[in-house]
C-alpha cells in the first residue's frame, strides 16, 4: 500500500515543494525589481505622449469613470491625469479599438484646451508592413496633433483639406479608421471631464 | 453569444494554432503522416484541450489569484497539464484499450504539446471567463485538427513524389507546411469585434 | 513568511496530483502478464512481421500466451531465441539459419537492355512497363525496391543490380516479397553454391538477352558428384541440402552463373551465428 | 581519458551531428515562432540554454529516487521551475528582450528539446555528463535558431540585428516575418544542412538508378562521377 501509493505522492510533493521554495525565493528578490521596471516602463510612455507634464496621478479605470457620469464609450480603458507643478494640465487616456488584426492599444495625451500632445501605440498586431506602419511611421499619428475639432474626426483617402480630416495609410484603411475612432473617444472623454473649458 | 462565435472561429481560423501562432508543431510534424494517426492524436489534444483549460482555469481563479501568485502559473498550470494527461492515460488504458492503443505513443505526447499549455496562457491574457476560456480550448483543438488532417492528407501525396535527395522527409514537410499556412493568412481580416 | 504559501499552494496540489495518479493507476490496473513486457525486450524489435504476427509486441505475446516456439523470429538468429527458450523454459530446437541471395548477375554491363526508362525510380514502375527495360524478362532491373525495404540495409545497388551483404542480412524476408520480379530467394546461410539466374528462356535466348545467364546446357548437372543440381524449366537449382560445396560445378559452368557465396563463420553477423 | 573523451563527444554531439532544430527537429515551436529577429534568437536560446542545463543537472540527481509513476509530472515540474526563475530573472534584469519574447518563454517548459533530453539523457546518466548535455543541446539549439532569425530577418526586414544590411539591395520580402516564412525558411536550411552533413555518408560506387538510359544513365543521375 505504502510503495505504491504515498512514495510517489510524497515525492512529488518534496520535488514540489523544493522547486516552488528556489521560486518564491527568487521572486521576492525579483518582485520588487519588475514592480519598480513596469512603473519606469510606464511612465516613460506617458511622458512620451505628454512631454510637458512631470508627473502622472494613479489612472482611474473605466468603470469608475462611468460612475462619474462621464461620457465613456467601451474604448476606453483607462485615464491619467497630467500634472505640471501640481496643477492638472490635461489627461493621458489608454485606449483600446479593434483594429484589422485584433485590439490596437494606445495612449492619447490631450491637454484641458482639448489640444492632443501626443499619440503612441502601445500594442497591436496589425500586418506587418501595411497597418504596422501606423505604429512604426510617425508620419499617421503626427496628424492628429494640435485642436481637436468639435465633432469627431473623418478619415479620407487623398489629402486632408483642413484640421478635421486624417488621410489614412493606404491599403490599411481598417486599422487608420480603427486608430481615429480611439482619438475620437478619447477627445470625448477628456471634452465631458474638462467641462468643456 | 456573438462573443462566443467570435472567438471560436477566431481560435479556428484566425489564430489556427499550428499555423498562424507555431503552437504545437511539434506533434503536427511529427504524427501528420497518416490521416489516421493524425485523426487519433487530433481527437485526443481536443479531448486534453477542453479539459485543461476548465482545469487550468479553475486553477488559476481560485488557487493563484486569491493569494497573488501570478508568477508561479506556467509552474501550476504544467503540473495540472502533466497529472490530466497521464490520467487520462490510465483511465483509457483500462476504460476503452482500443482507443488507447490507437493512441498510443501519442498521449504522453501531449504534455509537452506547446498548443495546451499555450492556450491555457492565453486566456489568462486575455482574461477570458470560464465558458469563453473552454470555448477557446475547444476551438484550438478544432483548428488544430483542421490542420493536421489538411496536413495528412498532403504529407501522404508527397510520399510518391520525386523528391530531391537532401529534401527527402523534413525539409520538404515543412515547405508544404509553409505553403499551407499562406492560405492561413488570408483568414486574418476576419475578426469581427 | 512569504516563501510558505506558494509552497504550500504548490506542494498541494503536488500532493492531489501525487495520491491521485497512484490511486488511479492502482485502481485501473490493467492485469498485463509482465513476462510479455520482459519477453518483448529481447525480441529485437524490428517490427518486420517475418515471424508471421503484426509486430515484436505481436510475437512476445503469442510467445507467452500461445507458446509460440522463439524460432520463429529469424532476425534475432541463435543467441535471442535461446535467451527466449530458457526465460520461457522451452527447448531450444534446431533453427536453420537463413540469409536472401539475388538470383541474377545481370548488371549494366552484361544485361542488354530493351528501351531507356526515365520514371519514377522504384521496380514496380519499371515492371509495369512491358515487365522492365532489361532484355533478360526475368531479370534484376536495379532500381532498389528491395533496398527501400530493408530495415537492416544489408542491400547494396550496384550498377544497376541488387547484391544483399550476407553479414548485414537476418534473413527477414521483407525484400522476397518486395521484389516484383521474385528472384530474391531465402538460402540456409550455410549453402555455398548458388545458380545466380533465374531466367526460364532457351540457351539461345538467354544468350542474346545477357551475357552471364544460364543457358541450359546442363554440364553441371552431369558433372555434380552428390547429383545435387536439378534443372527446373532450362534453369539449373542446386538443392542446398545435398550440396557438399566441392565447387565441381562452379569450376564447369560456361556462362559463369555458378558463384561460390561461402560465408566465413567469422564474417557471419553475430544475430544469424550458426549453431 | 576515455571519460574525458566521452564527455567532449557529449559536448560536440549537440552542436552537429545532433542538432535538436536541424537533426532531431525539436523544439520546432519556439525555433520558429521567435525567430522574426536574430537578437530573439539569441535571446531564446540563451534562456533555453539556462533552463536545459539546471534541469538535465537537477533531474539527473534525483533520477533515482522518482518513482515510475509520477515521474513525468515530477520532471516537468523541474523543469517549470527554472523557466519560471528565467521568467523572473529576465523580467527583472532584462525588460526589453522580455517584452519581445513574450508568451514564449513560459513555452520553454514544453520546449520539446528540454523534456526530450530530460527523458533521453539525463535519466540515464550522471549529474556530469547530463550537464554537458545540457550545453551542447542548448549550444545547438541557440546556434540553431540564430541562423534561422538571421536568415528571416535578412531576407524578411533587411537588416540584421538591427543594422540596416540590404539598404537597397532588394525589397525586403515581408512574407519571412509572417508565419508562412518561418516554415520556409527552416525547410530549406534542414535541407541545407542534410545536404552537408550527407556528404560523407554517400558511397561513391552505388549507380543510383537501374540502367535506365544504358550506363550513361547511372552517372547522370548519381553525382557525375563515371559509372
């Protein structure tokens, strides 16, 4: 009864026990490390959509937002207000849309006048090469800086005629419309908060 | 419901295991040389599939979660992958011996198959609830069947063409795999989110 | 502090996992009589079905549970079956040991050829094809069907003929039945002489198609002391169980289709070691 | 000396003649999928190389004492210890390579090449030599799936490790960094490296082919030599 049944349990349990003992060890030497990379890695790509401000307050989630009675479409994931020597300058939002290849997410920094500082992609996995390019080329995202227009932006294909217009990357018509849908929530968003200052 | 059908042909199609995410190519390699061995192995990884991801999942939201034990999930999730696998070994080895000898080397196989542990990491990702994570396993394992029996009715074609010496086996495998998994591609717009 | 509830997480489900796949296995034992499993590992695993079943597996099974004598696995020769005879407490028996000979000498150089076959490299192919390009109706066309089949590659093609190395070969019999032309034929290894042709033509007939056939014309037949050789429908066939090896034949043969295969026991591949 | 010799042969006998990616075709999940980037290559095998080394050396010393019947999950849980301790390791000291390999380095734990030696080697032989196993696999395989990205990145990006190569030799073709590349790629260098490491095995008397177009034939079809 003994060999054949709680020998082979015990071991496993002992083999169990002894690896899973090395790991904790290991990740409470690393634990904090990866805590203190994840908030540098963070704040890295919220200064790069809003360069001015100097720190970040803690990101209110989606559902709280709602709670406020603030205009939040299911885009949005997440918002980080911006501040600049204390005083909330404008907000970073995290926005997710569904793109060709799957969810494309992204932060939008938009300062209280409702100007957009700065748009990176944070994930995605557009094709290679064709709505990749919106990640990769600045060149699509540059557009959509400076005064949001009042109502939402719409994508063309040939040059924009004026502020409100984005030219979408060609044969990735899918992921542009995509990327402008996820500004425009955001503007809304920021819009409802900010009052409309 | 419409989520659902979403990820089912997503997992199917879109994201075919074997040949868009290059999980499980290990077994998809080495078993696609007769339909019906790729038929016993294809029915057995949906089988451990679907388990897996109810087991893997249930241990992960009421084990790892509660006490934040996030890391130590590819070390959970393993040792779930390897216990079912070798029970169900058993369990068939006595229940239906004829199924288990079709199986056959195969079962054992299966714990070190990527397409298991990876989906199980997957909705983890993604966050999937219980129902949608055992939809997803399920839909690998289609897709994962899908390709394999593709791939065996090809691989048993190839076996009478005048192949070069140094492409002989292997080599030649994986450039009709590589032709395959093209048509894959096009699948990729279909996500309807 | 930290360290004790991952261990304690982990480990028990180590522990569920542990008691449960050992009760399980006890539960669903499968009655399996273990001297197969030991029986099976001194088969040689092959899996050539000479002995008749589906596999090694097959064999070790019918060893234990049919009674099976072991002789019947050629490819292990001598020292498996009597390893198989004392496990299972059976007497050993006689076992004549048995290695292929291709019956033919017709290569590029002596076999004169009908017409150029540029297809698929496998003698079915060719044979389908107004029965081969060689001339000679009967004989090797070399293009290593046999070879493909043979799991112990003791088949060498060479120029265009099939020659089996006696050393490499355990006599599984996979290529005589491989070949489309069936002038493979299992020989006890100790038989010496062979009539390498197996072409049924008349001499003048045989002459034109190829340089080294047999012609019929029975000299050895007539020279044999043991009177060992028979003439079967104008080929000669040395019956090995007569023959003496004293080599009168081969020395009378015109054509030349007489070779002397003696094995030196020290060449013999130690499975097919001779009593 | 002999067990001098027999340890360089362990050694040697991952790089070459039984290369887990190009011989044994192990380890194809990951050989594949990471490869879009030399550097992820390099990155991969090194981690790989780690966790195949700790466990051939944990799993040779307790060989002995694991029952049959856990043996498969014991040896698995082994091995999941040390990629998670990668995972770790890497999330912390090296964030940028982590975020590139992503979902694939939990999948070293069901690498192929890892289980496989485990029940290969490691369980028939001392914590030594599984060891030097160990770094001859992983040596192989890293060397491996280097060439494999390099040869994707080239052709798939144009540049390689980053530094721009094929400036504007040719449009990089995008099709090698999509899946359907991959298998392209590794098809023909297995063929490539069947094709050298054949060389030495080939007899030079064996006409190839039966006398087809007369002996002309065996010479034309064999590798040009005189029949």
């Amino acid at each position: 009864m003994f060999k054949d049944i709680v020998k082979p349990a015990l071991v496993l349990v002992l083999v169990c026990a002894f690896i899973t003992g090395a790991l904790a060890y290991v990740n409470s030497v690393t634990e904090t490390i990866i805590a203190e990379n994840e908030r540098v890695a963070e704040q890295e790509s919220l200064k790069s959509v809003y360069s001015e401000a100097d720190s970040f307050l803690e990101p209110k989630v989606a559902g709280a937002l709602k709670s406020e009675g603030l205009e939040v479409s299911e885009r949005i994931e997440k918002v980080y207000e911006a501040q600049k020597d204390g005083q909330t300058v404008g907000y970073v939002v995290a926005v997710s849309s569904g793109g060709y290849g799957g969810k494309i997410k992204m932060l939008v920094g938009i300062d209280n006048g409702l100007n957009i500082k700065g748009i990176t992609i944070t994930s995605h996995n557009e094709t290679p090469g064709l709505g990749a390019k919106a990640a990769d080329s600045p060149g699509f995202t540059d557009q959509f800086l400076g005064k949001a227009p009042e109502k939402s932006y719409n994508v063309v294909k040939r040059a924009p005629k004026d502020e409100s217009e984005i030219q979408a990357i060609t044969a990735a018509t899918i992921t542009s419309k995509a990327v402008t849908r996820g500004v425009d929530d955001a503007v809304a968003l920021v819009r409802s908060m900010a009052g409309g200052v | 419901m419409k989520e659902l059908f979403a990820i089912l042909i997503g997992a199917m199609l879109v994201e075919n295991f074997v040949l868009s995410k290059f999980l499980g190519i290990c077994p998809f390699l080495g078993v696609s040389k007769k339909t019906s061995t790729a038929l016993g192995m294809s029915g057995a990884v949906v089988f451990v599939l679907v388990l897996s991801q109810a087991v893997t999942w249930l241990t992960n939201e009421y084990l790892l979660k509660p006490n934040k034990l996030e890391y130590l999930q590819t070390i959970a999730f393993i040792l779930v992958i390897a216990a079912l696998v070798q029970f169900v070994e058993t369990v068939l080895k006595k229940m239906i011996p004829s199924l288990y000898k079709a199986l056959g080397v195969y079962l054992p196989l299966i714990t070190t198959n990527c397409a298991v542990l990876g989906s199980a990491l997957i909705f983890v990702e993604r966050d999937y609830t219980f129902v949608e994570s055992v939809v997803f396993g399920f839909a690998a394992g289609l897709g994962f069947t899908l390709a394999l029996i593709l791939f065996s009715g090809i691989r048993e074609r190839l076996e009478t063409a005048d192949i070069p010496e140094a492409f002989k086996g292997m080599p030649i495998t994986l450039i009709a795999a590589s032709l395959v998994s093209i048509t894959f591609v096009g699948f990729a717009g279909l996500i309807i989110s | 502090m930290s360290i004790l509830i991952p261990v304690a997480v982990i480990s028990g489900l180590g522990l569920v996992f542990g008691l449960g796949l050992s009760y399980a296995s006890k539960v669903f034992e499968v009655k399996v009589d273990e001297r197969i499993a030991k029986v099976r590992e001194m088969l040689p695993g092959a899996n050539c079905g000479a002995c008749g079943f589906s596999g090694c597996d097959g064999m070790a099974e019918a060893i234990v549970n049919e009674g099976v004598h072991p002789s019947r696995c050629p490819v292990g020769g001598i020292p498996v079956v009597n390893a198989i005879a004392d496990f299972m407490g059976v007497d050993e028996g006689s076992i004549d040991v048995k290695v292929a000979r291709v019956l033919c000498q017709g290569d590029c150089d002596n076999a004169v050829i009908k017409y150029d076959y540029v297809g698929i490299q496998d003698c079915h192919a060719a044979n389908a094809l107004a029965s081969g390009m060689d001339a000679c109706h009967y004989g090797c066309l070399g293009l290593g069907s046999c070879k493909k089949v043979c799991q112990f590659d003791a088949i060498v093609v060479e120029n265009g003929l099939a020659r089996i190395i006696p050393e490499k070969c355990t006599g599984c019999g996979n290529c005589v039945k491989e070949c489309p032309k069936a002038i493979i034929a299992l020989v006890p290894v100790l038989s010496g002489f062979t009539v390498k042709c197996s072409n049924h033509d008349k001499g003048a007939i045989s002459r034109k198609n190829c340089k080294v056939g047999c012609i019929a014309c029975q000299k050895c037949v007539k020279v044999c002391p043991e009177s060992a050789i028979t003439m079967n429908n104008n080929v000669a066939v040395i019956d090995p169980t007569k023959c003496v090896n004293c080599g009168e034949c081969a020395a009378v043969c015109p054509q030349k289709c007489i070779t002397n295969t003696i094995v030196k026991r020290s060449q013999l591949n130690v499975n097919t070691a001779v009593q | 000396m002999a067990e001098k010799k027999k340890a360089v042969s362990v050694l040697l006998n991952g790089l070459i003649n039984e290369n887990p990616t190009f011989r044994l075709l192990l380890g194809m999940c990951p050989s594949l999928a990471v490869t879009t980037m030399a550097k992820n290559g390099l990155g991969m095998g090194a981690a790989a190389t780690f966790v195949l080394v700790g466990s051939n050396l944990v799993i040779s010393l307790i060989r002995k004492i694991v029952p049959d019947k856990v043996r498969i999950p014991a040896y698995i849980t082994v091995i999941a210890g040390f990629t998670t301790m990668v995972q770790l390791l890497l999330a912390a000291f090296f964030p940028e390579l982590n975020k590139q390999l992503g979902i694939y380095i939990p999948l070293i734990v069901v690498n192929c090449i890892i289980f496989a030696r485990a029940e290969m080697f490691a369980q028939k032989n001392g914590p030594l030599l599984s060891v030097l196993d160990g770094i001859g696999m992983g040596a192989g395989f890293t060397l491996a799936i280097t060439i494999i990205g390099s040869v994707r990145e080239i052709l798939g990006a144009g540049t390689w490790m980053g530094i721009p190569v094929t400036v504007d030799l040719f449009e990089p073709a995008i099709m090698f960094i999509l899946p359907p590349g991959g298998f392209l790629a590794m098809g023909f260098l297995v063929a490539l490296f069947n094709k050298l490491t054949s060389r030495k095995k080939k007899d030079k008397n064996e006409c190839k082919t039966g006398c087809g177009m007369g002996c002309p034939g065996c010479s034309q079809a064999a590798n040009g030599g005189e029949a």
